[in-house]
C-alpha cells in the first residue's frame, strides 16, 4: 500500500523514500534497484564524467520502468555538460547542490524536467524556492559528505524550513530506517533522502571494505572536518585524523587543499583504501548493522515507519502504546 505525499505525487513514486546521489556509491545498480522497490533512485553523476553518466542512465532505464533521477554538484566544472547530457537522456528528475541552482534552473524547467535542490540553511531554501526549484532537501549537519557551514541539525533544519516555504520538504541527515522518516514526517517534511544506509548496499557501487566500515562504525565514528575549504563528514581514519590536526593547528586552506589532493573520494570509497582514503558517511553509520539489499532496506524503512505512525496514533488517542 502506498504512502501518499506531496512528494510521492511530484515523483510518481510509491514511497517518499529517496536514495541520494553519493559519488563512488550511486551508480544504475542501486538507482534501479531503490526505483523498483518504490522509491526514488539517483545516479551520482559527481563522481562522472558525461560520457559514464550517458551510460549509467542508460543501463538504470533497462533495469526499471520506474522513475529515476540524476544528482549533479553545481561546482563541477562540467556542470553544464552534465546537465545536458542527463535531459538529452530524457532524465525528468535533477537534484543539485553545492551551487546556484539559478544558473541552470531554466534550461532544466524548459526540457519538462522537475528540479530539486539541496539546501542546509532557510536562507538557501527560500532562495532555491524563488528561483523556481520545484522542491528541495533539507540536509542536517550529520549528514555524510559535504556539509552546510552553519552545522544545522535535521531536527531544527526540517521545522524552520517547512515553516518559511511553500514549496514540498524532503529531510535529509542521519536518516536511515523507518524512525527517522516517521520523525521527519512529524517535522513536516513530504519525504525523506536517505544517503548512509544505501551505500552500504549490494548494489552499492562502493569497495566492500569502505561499506563493512560503516557497518562497523558507532555512534561516534564520524567527524566533520575540512571547515575552512568545505565542511565534510567522514569515518575516522589516518587521512581524517591529519585533516583534524592539520585545521586545529590553524592551516591555510591551501595547505589543506594539499593535504587532500585530488581523488581522495575515489580512493577511500571506491578503492578501499580505509587509512589515507575519504571516508564519506553520515551520523547515522551508527544505525547500519548490515550490508542489505536495497529493495529489503525500503521494505524494512516502510514496515518500521507504519508502526511507529500507529504507535503514535495510539498514544494520540490516549491509549497505551
């Protein structure tokens, strides 16, 4: 049976469940397989060049008859070309971020396409809802990856953006099981995008070895670092523990774009590489006990959100949960 939002009615999908666009982790097995269990699979074209994600969205349209989307980080350099290629694809669903969604609003409107932007502040929110953005994500701070630079949670986020626009809400940051949408839906959100949990996935593009990490990770495993260049949470590691030192020490952003260097991403997520690799994971690694297959992940997001909305009803009604 459906959950009906203003989320599922934009997408066509039958649950308000999106699977967000990580890079190294999002490729057409796992944005086919999400679509096909009722939710709203992404390709991440951020880590593609547009030739690889031509053929990503190919292989997702074999693999399902259901809607699927693309996301795209407005500061690649690419960026147009990216956004070219997945409306020449006939791709009808874009989620952006890090970036001016202005720029490329229009050309994703006049194609008949439905865009959605990542925001981490109301700020941002309003601004993307003024532009035209047809919906967008409100990501908490303990989200995996790139993060906003104010450190907003998703529990004050989710509120205070539903409350300054009109335009549908999905909450994004350490949501990874049915609990967490139930609560977001209690924040006012229509959906919820879900990044941590998919990628450790069967069909998660990910090395086996960075999705046993999150599985292995606790509660406090994570840590967000790199402030002065761009905020990123990732697990603890050696690479993590430098970055820390290196920005508590008060390096120069150009000392700490050194430090990263070029494809770190790459090598911690899609190589393995668990010592001097980036690690991207949410807060919620804490939450993932188990590498699953993401059709068994929506099911089991769903059962569990059903049965806290009714335990909340009860409790509603006055009757003992």
């Amino acid at each position: 049976m459906a959950i009906r939002t203003r989320v599922t009615d934009l997408f066509g999908v039958t649950y308000p469940i999106i699977q967000a666009g990580m890079v190294w982790c999002s490729g057409h097995r796992l944005a086919s397989a999400v679509s096909n269990a009722g939710g709203l699979g992404l390709i991440g074209a951020g880590s593609m060049k547009p030739e690889l994600l031509a053929e990503h969205i190919r292989a997702c349209r074999m693999e399902t008859e259901r809607p699927f989307g693309v996301n795209i980080p407005l500061i690649r350099g690419d960026v147009e070309s990216l956004v070219a290629t997945a409306l020449d694809e006939g791709v009808r669903i874009l989620f952006t971020s890090a970036g001016n969604p202005g720029l490329h609003v229009q050309k994703i409107k006049d194609a008949g396409a439905i865009m959605v932007h990542v925001v981490a502040s109301v700020k941002h929110a309003l601004k993307a809802e003024q532009v035209g953005v047809d919906a967008v994500v409100a990501e908490g701070f303990e989200a995996g990856g790139h993060n906003g630079l104010d450190e907003i949670t998703t529990l004050c986020l989710v509120p205070q953006v539903v409350d300054a626009v009109r335009i549908p809400i999905i909450a994004a940051g350490g949501i990874a099981d049915g609990r967490g949408m139930a609560a977001a839906m209690a924040l006012g959100a229509s959906g919820v995008q879900v990044g941590t949990r998919f990628a450790a996935t069967m069909e998660s593009s990910a090395h086996a070895a960075y999705k046993q990490a999150v599985v292995d990770a606790g509660d406090s495993a994570t840590v967000l670092t790199l402030k002065p260049l761009t905020p990123v949470r990732l697990i603890r590691n050696r690479f993590a523990a430098e970055a820390l030192q290196a920005e508590r020490s008060g390096a120069a952003p150009e000392s700490l774009r050194e430090l990263l260097g070029s494809k770190r991403e790459r090598r911690g997520i899609f190589e393995g590489d668990l010592e001097e690799g980036e690690l991207e994971a949410g807060q919620s690694s804490g939450l993932v006990h188990s590498i699953l297959p993401a059709a068994q992940v929506v099911a089991g997001m769903v059962a569990e959100f059903r049965a806290v909305a009714a335990e909340l009803a009860m409790l509603g009604s006055g009757i003992p949960a």
